[in-house]
C-alpha cells in the first residue's frame, strides 16, 4: 500500500510533472508490445480516503486494462469514481487518499516505485490532463514558462528551444496570438484558453498512454473536433492509449474503440463501444443511451409567417474593449435580430465570438459603443441603471456555471425569494408560497429549501437558477449556456423541463450555447456568430437542414452524432476549417473566416461582407452563397 498525494492544485504540475529537471530516457515505453498485451493493467486497485474511523472507498478493487493503439471511454455519474481512477492510475490520489492494489506498465508496478522512478513516467511515458485546468496550472507563472519546463523536464531543449515548442503547441490547439498568449499568466485566459495549455502540456513530450479527464469541456467545437481528430490519428500512428474520462456520449461513439462504466466506485459495464450502443446491458448504460438523446432529430416548428407581437429588438448593437496597447477588441459589430413573443432564438458559435457579450449588452451588465436595445417598443439601451430597475423583473438570466451564480452562504429558499423582495410587494405569507410554487415548476421538493447550493448536485443547482429567474413571472429569458455544465441526464432533464415551460408559460427566450443538437430541440431561430459578426440567420429548419454559410457547414459538421456505425473518423467531413480563429484585436480586411475558408477567394480576403437576406426569414454573410441562392 502507498500513500501518494500532493498537498494543493496550484503546484499540481510541479509536483509530479515538473520536479525533474534530468532527461528521462523511455526504458519502459522501448519494449515491443505484441497487441494482446496490455500497455498499462490494474489489479484490486484500491482508492480509500479516511475520516476518522470511517474508511470512504471511492474505487473498489477495480481491475482494468488499456491496450496500445485503443482508446477507452470512461463514463459514469458525478461521484462515480472516475477521476479518482484517472489519478490513481499514476499512482497518485487527492489528500488524504491512499492507493493500494496494483498498477502495472510495461510490467512494473507504479505502486511499488520510488520517487525518482515515478518522475521517469509521470509526464513522460504517461501523460494527463486534468477536467480543472485554472486548479492545476501555476498562477504564478505564465503559461508558456509553464509548458516550457514539462518539455524541457523530459528532453534536452534549450530554454529558447522550449519556448519554441510551447508556441507551437498552443498554436497547435486552436489558440490565436500564441506567441502573444505565451507569456499570459493563468488568470488572464478564458476557461477554454486554460484547458488548451494543458493539453498541450500533457502532449508535449509525446507519451505512450494518455489519461485525459474531460478534455475538452473548456473547447469550442470546431477545435474540439480537430483536437480528437488529432488524438486518434496520433492513437493509431504511434500506438498510444488513450482514457478519456467524459460525459459526452458523442466523443465516446465517434472515437472510442470500448466503453467503460463506473459507478460508486466499480465498473459495472465493459465492452466494444458497437455493442454498447446496439445493447447496453446495466440500467445506467440504458438511461444514459436514452438521456443523451442519441437518436433526436426533433426541432421546434418552423413557422414560416410570425403573427405574435415583437418582445425585443436588436439593431446594430457593436461593443469593443480597451487591451494592452491602446487597442480595441471587437466583441460585437453590427448584430441585429428581432424575437417575438412565445419563439426562442438560439445564439450559436464558438468561444470569443460574442455570444454572451449580446446578453451583457441586453441585460444592461454592459452598455454598447453604438447601436440600439428595444423591449416592447421601448429603448431601454440608452435609459439610466435607475430607469431600467423597472424592466429587471421582465428581464431575467439563467447562467452557465449554477455554483458560481448562487450565493454559497444562503439557504435556497432565500436564493429563490431575493428577487421576489426586491420587485413584488407580495406579503412574507405569498412571498413563502410563490417560492413553493416556483420549486415545483421546476421539478425540485420543498425539502431543498433550507438546504445551501454546495448540498446539490449541479442539476438542482441550474434548477434553482431557473426557478429564481421565473419568479417575477419574466416576459423575456437569456440562457447563457445553461446545460453546458451538467451531466448527460441533469442536460436531458433540463432540456425537457425548458420545453415544457415553453408550451405552458409562452416563455421568451435567448438560449446562448455551442451546444448544436440542443440548439434544434429548443429554439426556433438560429442567429449563428463568428468573431462578433451574425454570419447566418434563418428558422431552425433552415439552418439545419441547409446550412448556407462555410462556417455553419462546419459548425455543423463538428458535430458529434451518437451513432458509432457512422464515426466522424470513418467519413470524409464535408467543411473542415483550417488554421487558428483570428484575433479579435488585429481583424482581417475581408472575410473574417477568410484564412480559414476551405472556398475563399481573393475577393474574399479583400471584401468585408455584409449580412445580405437570402429569403424569408434567412440571411447570411457570404457573397459566394447569396450568389448561390439566386
């Protein structure tokens, strides 16, 4: 038994990534394998963390194998035991964790290991990348120094050759300015940002297993799609493993070889990814091939003449920020878009194109540069704070992360009723029943209410977000990626409980996310976005059905579909953009998608286009498919 932990996230990778500053030669990873010998195999693997006289056991005796050249899935429910496996498979635990059992690579037992053997592996021969990229990089050091040192810990590189080598890599997993992002510190990236410099820490020296815990949950999904693409190639090339610890049933049907399931510690399910989808043997395995809505195809009616009155008005809305160096950073330009009462406009793209700062721009959390806001025809754009307290009530939000937009010290039945103190003038006995009723339309049990939001799950917790934005009975929603945090059955859950308030409540909304299947089955509108610019507009029919401009054939060809029989990787992609997404700061003359654009042109790169209407209902910013609309 061996008890392996390291004291806090923020020298995560220093502590067993970093540390080694000698060149570490692959002994282990120079053996032939022959194909039916596993590269990496567990037996009685064993995870307890103690509390007091009480032994919690997170992994339970669990034997596995993972073979060279095979990529696993590795599903389960939150609480499951996942990461602690990924963890545990490099001997490692969180604080106070003890592993015991059996890890062995390449024929030697990782448990039995010292240090200094340890530091030959982890990093080098093994690579991981962890689900909470802001809790395991350094805040004190800038990302590039950070990949850098991973590199140079496991070869001979020279200082510059390292830095090099961390702009390559960053460049190499969709990020814009990597020479310029290469000396940003942790705090100053986007979620997405972080989650890429891990990746590209972890695939830095080229390791023979890869342990990848979700990801890409901070990717957008174009570079999501070329990240797991690259993946797989690399898998079969090189012969790498492969675990991707996710709850995305899309990854594990399109790239995955087998699927495992964990739950409360134990793998209940084994097997070709095929023969999972085709018959999934455990009750989870069921719920989870129908809570992923593998076979929707469903999307609201398209309805070609709209005779409800207009709830809120767009025009040329354009928002820019200040940067280093006396620069502009275009958020917005020019989006125009108009939502009728009971229909819905999704607001899709990827991140950095502007999606939520039109939601910031609507609910006055930020004012425009220019353009005009118009709710009920009236402009609330240009209104006073004090003025627009009066349409708070009518203009509600439900946002991305439930935790981080609860108050943590609060029971949740103050949550629920702040809003209530602040715009009814409902008695203390109508206020408590009002909060009941709210529980109950969204599907939760008064015994929540004395509960805090740490004590729920992050289904309950979005929940209680949409409970609390319902509660002064709003004529307009904005949902900033509301399902986006939440796993496969809280995200099915959560999409039913929105169309069933749709039909009883006419709600009104804006439904922000990247999240395309999603997208189809809520809302009517598609307004889709690509660095601050609507680039298509049309019903959800059209745009799914035929998708106009490049950058939405590619959108839509980054989807991950649930079928296994009909793989991203065993079909030729339609659209597929090359290159890095620009930087918002330095805009291209032309096309913005230009240097991306498998079709582009001359007149392209020297045009800016202009969002031209192509039909009812339909517009798009390309001059090739207005042509070819004609």
């Amino acid at each position: 038994m061996v008890d392996i932990n390291f004291p806090g996230y923020c020298y995560f990778y220093y502590r067993f990534w970093i540390c080694s500053r000698r060149q570490c030669n692959r002994t282990l990873g120079s053996q032939i394998m022959t194909p039916t010998e596993p590269l990496l195999s567990t037996h009685n693997l064993t995870v307890k963390y103690p509390y007091g006289d009480v032994q919690n056991v997170v992994i339970d005796e669990l034997n596995l194998d993972l073979y060279p050249g095979q990529i696993v899935g590795l599903l389960g429910e939150s609480g499951s035991g996942k990461s602690s496996l990924a963890l545990a498979l490099m001997g490692l635990a969180r604080h106070p964790g003890v592993v015991s059992g059996e890890v062995n690579f390449r024929g030697q037992d990782l448990l039995k290991m010292d240090d200094e053997e340890l530091r030959q592996i982890r990093g080098n021969s093994i690579g991981l990348i962890t689900q909470k990229p802001r809790q395991a990089l350094d805040p004190l050091v800038n990302v590039g120094k950070q990949i850098s040192r991973v590199y140079r810990a496991h070869s001979q590189a020279s200082k510059e050759e390292g830095q090099i080598r961390a702009v390559e890599l960053l460049r190499s997993v969709g990020i814009n300015d990597a020479e310029r992002r290469v000396s940003a510190y942790p705090h100053e990236l986007s979620g997405g940002m972080a989650q890429r410099a891990l990746i590209s820490m972890a695939l830095s020296v080229e390791p023979d297993l890869l342990v990848a815990d979700e990801p890409t949950s901070g990717l957008d999904v174009t570079i999501q799609a070329q990240f797991l693409d690259r993946m797989w190639e690399r898998a079969r090339d090189a012969n790498i493993a492969v675990l991707i610890v996710t709850q995305d049933v899309g990854i594990v049907a399109n790239y995955c070889d087998r699927i495992v399931i964990m739950e409360d510690g134990k793998i209940i399910e084994d097997r070709a990814t095929v023969e999972f989808f085709a018959d999934p043997h455990t009750d989870y395995g069921k719920k989870l091939i129908l809570s992923s809505g593998a076979d929707a195809k469903t999307s609201n009616a398209d309805i070609a003449v709209i005779t409800s009155p207009e709830i809120l008005r767009a025009t040329d809305l354009r928002k820019t920020f200040e940067v280093d160096g006396g620069k502009r950073l275009q958020a917005v330009s020019n989006a125009s878009f108009q939502i009728h009462k009971g229909r819905s406009l999704g607001l899709v793209g990827e991140s950095g194109s502007g999606k939520t700062t039109v939601g910031r721009l609507i609910l006055r959390l930020a004012d425009p540069d220019s353009g005009e806001v118009w709710f009920k025809g009236e402009r609330i754009d240009s209104i006073s704070p004090k003025e627009f307290r009066k349409y708070r009530s009518k203009i509600q939000a439900v946002f991305q992360d439930p935790f981080d937009s609860l108050n943590p010290r609060w029971p949740i039945e103050r949550v629920i009723r702040e809003p209530l103190d602040l715009h009814t003038q409902l008695s203390k006995e109508e206020t408590s029943a009002r909060v009941k009723e709210l529980v109950s339309l969204v599907g939760l049990t008064e015994d929540i209410l004395p509960l805090r939001p740490g004590s729920l799950s992050a289904g309950q917790q979005q929940r209680v977000s949409l409970a609390r934005a319902l509660a002064t009975e709003p004529e307009f929603l904005i949902l900033d990626e509301p399902t986006s945090a939440l796993p496969p059955a809280a995200r099915a859950d959560m999409i039913r409980l929105l169309k069933s308030l749709q039909e009883r409540l006419d709600l009104c909304f804006i439904f922000i996310s990247h999240d395309l299947s999603t997208v189809r089955e809520l809302c009517h509108d598609i307004a889709v976005m690509y660095l601050s610019e609507i680039v298509e507009m049309g019903t959800s029919e059209q745009v799914f059905s035929e998708p106009s401009h490049p950058y939405t054939r590619a959108l839509l060809d980054s989807v991950l579909f649930h079928d296994p029989n009909n793989r991203r990787v065993d079909r030729k992609v339609k659209t597929e953009l090359e290159g890095e997404i620009p930087s918002p700061v330095d805009l291209p003359q032309g096309c913005y998608l230009a240097a991306r654009c498998p079709i582009a042109e001359q007149r392209c790169r020297d045009e800016h286009q202009e969002l031209i209407q192509i039909g009812p209902s339909r517009s798009v910013r390309c001059w090739k498919s207005v042509e070819a609309s004609k």
